[in-house]
C-alpha cells in the first residue's frame, strides 16, 4: 500500500515535468502512455538495431569494395555465438576489467533512454540535460580504459592512453557544439532543443548551426572510433586505439564490448540526425507520431551510416600524431559555431 | 571523385559462390553458427601459405561472406589458422595460442609443412608437425594450398 501511495506522486511529477518543459498540448494521460512506449522504443531500436546497423555498414562497405559481404545479419551471429563461448577472465585482472563491458552497454542504455532520438516528449525528457548526456558517454569510455589498463599488457595500456588523449579533445567538442545550438533554445536539455529546431528549422540554417554540425561530425567519428581516426577493422596493435584495449576479452564479455561499442555508434548517429535533421521526431504524444518517428529514425540512421561507410572506403586512417591536429580543428568549429550563434542571436533579439 | 568513378566501373568482383565443400559442417564448429574468429599463426612457414592465406580473403574469392573474420587476438578468435612446420622457438608460443581462445575452439593446419613438415622435414630447427604439438580438427593439403581449399576449409567451420 505504501509503495502504491509513494509512487503515484511521483509519476505524475514526472508527466508533469514533461508537460511543461516540452510545452506540448497533449493532455498528461495519453503523452504519458506513448511517453513510456517511446522510451523503451528508443532503448530496444538502439539495442536490437545496433549491430544490424554495423553489418549495413560493412556491407556497403564490401559492395564498395566490390566484395560480396556477409550480410547485414552477421553482428548478430558473432554476438550469438560469443554468448555461447566460455568467459575467460585473465591471470592478474581485477574489478575494472569484470565491470566494465556491462558499464559500457548500461550507460549507453541509460544514454539512449534520454537523448530525444523518437520522442522530444518522454516521462524522462527534463532530465536528458546535454551535459549528462555527454558525462554518460565519457564513463563508458572511462570503464573502457580502466579495463585497458587493468589487464597490463603493453597494448592495453597503449589504448588507454590514446582513448583517453582522443576522449579529452572529443567530450568538449560535443559539448561546445551542442552549446551552440542551445543558446536559441536557452536552454542546455536536449528534447527542448531539438523540440525548438523542429518548430524553428531556420536555427539550423544559420552558420552557428552549420559550423556546429560539422564539428559534432568529426567529434563522432572520433568517438565511435571509425576512420580517419581509428579502424575499426585493423589487425595491426601498433595502430588500434579502441581495439588494443578489448584485445583481453573473450566469449560473452567480449560480446558485451562489441554491443556496446556497436550501440554507441548507434547512439551518436541518432544525436547528430536528430540534432540537425529533427524531422518527423514526435513531439507530442500520439501513437501515429511515435510510429512515424521509428520510421525516420531508421531511414536517417542507415543513411547518415552509408555516408560514413563510403566515406571510410574512400579516406585512409590519418597518423596518429595527425590525430590531436584534426580534433583541434573540430574544436575550433565547435568555438566559432557558439561565438556565431552568440553574437548572432544577441544582435537578434 | 577519380575513385567513385572506378568503384562504379569495377562493379563486384566476388566470384560466384561455389557449392557447399563435402563433409558438411564439422561437428565441433556447430556452435559457432554461421560465425567463425580466425587467428592467423605462423609457426616457421616459408610465408608461401600466408600469401593464399591472404588471398582467401580478398575481393575475388571473399571468405568473409561465409561468416570468417581474421581478428587480431586470439582470446576473439574461434580458429586458429595454422601454417608451417612448428620450430621450436614458436611450439610454445603455438601452444599458449591456443590455450588462450575461449572454448570451443578449433586448429586449422594449412599447407603440407603444417601437416607433415613438407619441405623442412627433418631441419635442426623443426620441433614437428602442428599436430605433434596442439590437437588438430581439419588439414588443408597442398604447398601452398590454393585460396578455394582455404575457403572451403573455412566453410566447413562456419557451415555457409
Ligand atoms: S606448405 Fe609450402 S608454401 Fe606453405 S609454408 Fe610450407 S613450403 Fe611454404
């Protein structure tokens, strides 16, 4: 009975907070209902569609490459069969390397429930703030790392380092670059931001928005590790960033990494469409909106990859020394986008 | 844009995919369903076999659309592809290999020196075969075999 009379409160304050930070018209009963189904959308599109979207990009990447490919299907059947391996937990590792393949995925799931990737309108909307998105994304990379050092080989240790060297330049890239959006929203939560740019598109056309998309670009490719900063694919340790720290992991923690990473990727790709493309994201709560807004997701993402898997077959990896130089730039996009975004709306209003 | 126009002129290169090897999948590769991590060790070959090991996953003859994958550790992989006569400063190395893939896990022995010691049969430096030193599950005959033997051999673990 307690529990019952405890949590009643609570829920409403939740659809309530939504209400009004969305500033929908839909009434409280039903935004909460969809709210809800569009929460776990989110969670299971990011979760179960993740690796089908890392077989979609190997296979344009094959077709490219005028191979036949495995098939969009085949993440999925390294994952299953992963699961059914034995685990191996090396001589000499500790709580870091145990821990952090269900951190990698659980704070990708938590991220992914809070980043308006269907909805704008969700029962969790007032908390998906942009910094807590971002602190979500660097504890993953954080969990990785410490696993990378706590097996103490030469190659883990090596990863780590470089992870960490990329993560520094990275986290403020997408935190300067998602800045520079909010400050037409005056707001630092996502749903609002991107709620506002779908009633408003003419905030993305603006130079701030421009110079901003193309430095989330580059920071997302640097975090999800794909080329020109990392390959994905490489057999070499002596060029691996991401890999050289999973090079210990086995059977079902390694299929853990893997999703996580894969769901990352995912997750990244989502922020970016829904940050600059925010069409057809329901910002109300109907059904008819939720389901429109699985379909976009879907198409924009396997796009947006398609792009970056082209893109990967037509660019070669950049030394790493060369790494820091193109993250800087970046930086400095991120920089002029807010400074434009700044001035250019103080001088509006 | 010099590259788009050849990727399109090139169009697939894969050739056709030839029927399934004979024997089936193996018994022990069943669980991996349709997805095999291949680590490549070379215990002393004259890097005859690597070559075609290398061509098995090229464009033309593309292991990769049966499910192989070469990974880079061997705590990934699920077969370990191994080439040449086993000297003895790499039987240990083979050996530690092995013992780090996770369960279940196969050996491959590619090429006739992997199989028997071929060319370097009796040499001062050669411990064995690969069989006198891990437990082998499939051979793939020939010095050095062709790319299809290689192919079919991988075939026949991931069962596509
Ligand atoms: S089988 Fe032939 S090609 Fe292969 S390692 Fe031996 S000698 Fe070289």
């Amino acid at each position: 009975m307690e529990a019952m009379s405890t949590s009643v409160p609570i829920g409403t304050a939740l659809t309530a907070g939504t209400a009004g930070t969305a500033g929908t018209a839909g009434t409280a009963g039903t935004a909460g209902a969809v709210g809800y189904a569009a929460v776990a959308a989110q969670i299971l599109v990011v979760v179960a569609g993740a690796p089908l979207l890392t077989g979609w990009m190997r296979q344009v990447r094959a077709r490219l490459e005028g191979r036949a490919g495995a098939g969009v299907l085949q993440p999925w059947r390294d994952t299953r069969k992963l699961l059914r391996k034995e685990s191996i937990t090396p001589v000499g590792t500790g709580p870091a390397f145990r821990a952090a393949p269900a951190l990698l995925v659980a704070t990708t799931v938590v991220a992914a429930a809070l980043v308006p990737l269907l909805s704008t309108d969700t029962p969790v909307s007032s908390h998906a703030d942009l910094i807590v998105v971002v602190a979500l994304i660097a504890l993953g990379t954080f969990a990785l790392a410490l696993a990378g050092l706590d097996t103490g080989t030469a190659f883990g240790g090596m990863g780590a380092s470089r992870e960490m060297t990329i993560a520094a330049l990275v986290e403020p890239t997408i935190l300067l670059s998602v800045f520079a959006l909010s400050i037409p929203a005056g707001t630092t939560n996502i749903p609002a931001i991107v709620s506002g740019a779908a009633h408003e598109p003419a905030r993305l056309a603006s130079p701030a928005g421009l110079l901003a998309a193309a430095a989330l670009a580059v920071a997302v490719i640097a975090e999800t590790g794909r080329i020109p900063v990392d390959n994905p694919s490489t057999h070499l340790e002596l060029t691996m960033i991401h890999e050289a720290m999973t090079l210990e992991y086995a059977g079902p923690d390694l299929a853990l990494v893997e999703l996580g990473a894969q769901m990352r990727l995912t997750l990244l790709l989502g922020l970016l469409s829904s940050l600059f493309a925010p069409w057809a994201i329901a910002t109300s709560g109907s059904w008819a909106a939720l389901a429109i807004a699985l379909v976009a997701f879907a198409a924009k993402v396997c796009v947006l990859a398609a792009v970056l898997a082209a893109a990967e077959v037509l660019w070669a990896k950049v030394r790493l020394f060369r790494v820091p130089e193109l993250l800087a730039g970046s930086f400095l996009l991120a920089l002029l986008a807010v400074a434009a975004s700044y001035f250019l709306n103080g001088a509006g209003s | 844009m010099g590259l788009l126009r050849k990727i399109r002129a090139t169009g697939r290169v894969a050739e056709p995919a030839p029927p399934r090897p004979e024997g089936g999948v193996l018994e022990k590769a069943r669980e991996l369903g349709g997805s095999a991590q291949v680590r490549c060790v070379d215990a002393g070959s004259c890097n005859g076999c690597e070559i075609e090991i290398a061509a098995a996953f090229n464009p033309l003859h593309d292991a990769e659309r049966y499910g192989a994958r070469i990974v880079a550790s061997p705590r990934h992989a699920d077969v370990a592809l191994v080439t040449g006569p086993v000297t003895r400063n790499m039987a240990e190395p083979l050996r530690r290999t092995v013992a780090a893939m996770a369960e279940p896990r196969l050996v491959v022995a590619v090429g006739d020196c992997a199989i028997d010691c071929g060319e370097f049969a009796g040499g001062h430096g050669v411990e064995g075969a690969v069989a006198d030193v891990v437990p082998v599950d499939l051979t793939v005959p020939g010095c050095p075999p062709e790319p299809e033997a290689i192919v079919a051999a991988l075939r026949r673990v991931t069962g596509r």
